[in-house]
C-alpha cells in the first residue's frame, strides 16, 4: 500500500466539493497525468489545500471495472477551461474542520514518504466515516457549431452585417488561446486576456467603444475591469448594464462573482456578471432579490463551444445563453 497527497486546487479553481461529490480525484498536466498512472487499489490519499492542511483522506477504490483512468470523460476535459484528464475513483473520509499539518509540499500530486503524514491520512480515516452520498457524474454535452452560434444570435439581435466578423473574431480569438496555452500561464496575465481576447468579442458582437470602460473606479470597492454601459458613457451615467471581471490563464473563475458582485451594488441597472479568463466565460443573472446566485446562469468555452455547462448540465446553460447575454441588443 502507498500514500499519495493530492492537491484540491488552488484560488479560483479549489475542487475539493467536487472530488467529494463525485469520489474522486483528477488532475491535468504531461507530468501529474504520469504520476496519476502509478496509483492503485488500496493506495491511501489525504487531499490537501495548500501546504499546511488536510482536507479529507481516503482509499483509491475500484468502480465499474476500474480505479483509474484518463482521457475518457468529456466532463473532465473542460473544466472551467482546465483539461484534468487524468482521475482515479476514492472513497473519501471527511472531517468536521480541516487538519493542520507540516511537511506537505507543493505538488499537486505526489507519493508520500513521511511518517506523520501517513498516520494523519490514517487517523482520517479510523475517525471519520466513508461518505457514501456519491453524485452521479453529469451527462454528456453537445458540441455547437460557429454556423449555429451566428443564426441564433441573428434570431436575438446580431447585425446580420456583423456575422462574417464574429466568425472571423472567434477564430482570432482561439488563435491566439491557443498560442497562450502553450506558454507559461504564469505569463499570460489579465491584462493580456482583457485586452487581446475579451475586448474584441464584445467589440465583434456590437458594443461601441463609447459604451465600455476599462478599469472603471467603484467608489470604496475598486476598478471593473470592464463595464458595459447601455448609453455612451459618461460620469453620471449608472447604465452599467453588465460587468466582466477578467483573469489571467493561471487563475481560476470560481471567485470572480463574489469580486463583480462587489462592483454591480453601485449600478442597480447591472444584469449580469461574467468571468473569464479570455476564452471561459461564467455567467451570473441578478435575481428578483437583487442578489447573483452562487451558482452560474451559463457557461462558454470558445475553444469547444457546448449546449450546456459541462461540470452541471441540468441546471446551467452553454454557449448560447452567454453569448445572449454579451449581446448589447439584449440589453439597450
């Protein structure tokens, strides 16, 4: 038997619900995909959130003739932007409050040679029981054409006119995602994602220079990275209809509603909140209450547009709606 620490992400992008409502864990990436493939039945895991904290433990397992695998669920190639292709199936014990500890390292995974961190994984375990609630993992989605996207948006406001330059902005746009992708995501920063990727999607679907400010000030809270107003800006203007918070390649979209919904209390008129990291776009709708729901409205990857939300197909949208809900004819 063989210990192993995992790590449940990281600001942004933190799985930890996700590898317990599933029991799992996965990761993504050339050298994590090769370790992933060392792990067996009866291997012991403690799930850790940062260097210093044990979020659960549990045993790799084996379900449906297997404990691991790689490259064979569509849900796990797409999430949130992240290809975490590699899995391997757990059943995890959860304690009350995470568990303090020393000497975790900054792998996202990596086989465990010390004793204490052993005994921890075992003492979760002994003192914790086996959650048994296992979600269901989500139904496949449908891939979406650039011929259906344009036909729908001309059905919702789209310049017939403008078409041909979308199709042609998406294709720039993934272009260069996938020139960044290919680099240090370290490197590939918000101001790079704001400026080459997001601005010219709003720009091809319609919205005027005049209406979008970048870095707009929120008195006491901070700058929007990007409002789009349904007038011509100007300072007594609270037409702010919707606002992007953009993130660099390395950061996740998790927390970018909590950061929006900071800006959107100053403009009464703001519908929706989006995230994205350039080419990932979460979509949040203000509800009767006034408040964004924690859970997203809609979902797009430009890179491999989908019906629906990979990660929760039941209950979010796909590229479509988000797209409707860039669409400044959706909203002047």
């Amino acid at each position: 038997m063989k210990y192993w620490q995992i790590a449940c992400g990281s600001l942004g992008r933190y799985y930890a619900d996700h590898f317990i409502r599933f029991g799992m864990a996965f990761v993504g990436g050339r050298e994590h995909i090769a370790t992933m493939a060392k792990v067996d039945v009866g291997d012991r895991v403690l799930m850790k959130k940062g260097t210093s904290k044990v979020i659960a433990a549990g045993e790799i397992v084996e379900r449906t003739g297997k404990h691991r695998g790689q490259a064979d669920k569509d849900w796990l190639r797409d999430f949130d932007g992240w290809d975490l292709q590699a899995y391997c199936y757990v059943d995890w014990h959860v304690p009350s409050t995470p568990v303090g500890v020393k000497g975790l390292t900054r792998h996202t995974i990596q086989n465990v040679g010390k004793q204490h961190l052993k005994d921890v994984t075992d003492e979760v375990i002994s003192n914790n029981p086996v959650r048994k609630d296992i979600d269901a993992e989500p139904e496949p989605t449908c891939s979406v054409k650039d011929t259906e996207i344009i036909r729908y948006l001309i059905n919702q406001g789209l310049r017939p006119g403008a078409a041909e330059d979308l199709t042609s902005t998406f294709n720039r746009i993934r272009l260069l995602a996938n020139y960044y992708r290919g680099r240090r995501w370290e490197d590939i920063r918000e101001h790079e994602t704001r400026t080459f990727l997001v601005m010219p999607l709003l720009l091809a679907l319609g919205w005027a220079e005049q209406q979008i400010k970048i870095e707009l000030p929120v008195k006491n809270i901070g700058r929007a990275d990007v409002a789009c107003f349904s007038k011509p800006f100007h300072r007594s203007n609270e037409e702010c209809v919707l606002i992007v918070e953009t993130k660099g390649f390395s950061q996740g979209l998790d927390y970018t509603r909590k950061q929006a919904q900071g800006y959107a209390k100053q403009f009464p008129n703001c519908r929706v909140l989006l995230g994205s990291n350039g080419y990932c776009y979460k979509a949040w709708t203000r509800q009767d209450d006034g408040t964004f729901a924690n859970k997203p409205s809609a979902y797009l990857n430009l890179l491999d547009p989908q019906d629906k939300y990979p990660l929760d197909p039941d209950n979010v949208k796909g590229c479509l709606e988000v797209l409707r809900l860039l669409l400044p004819s959706s909203w002047v």
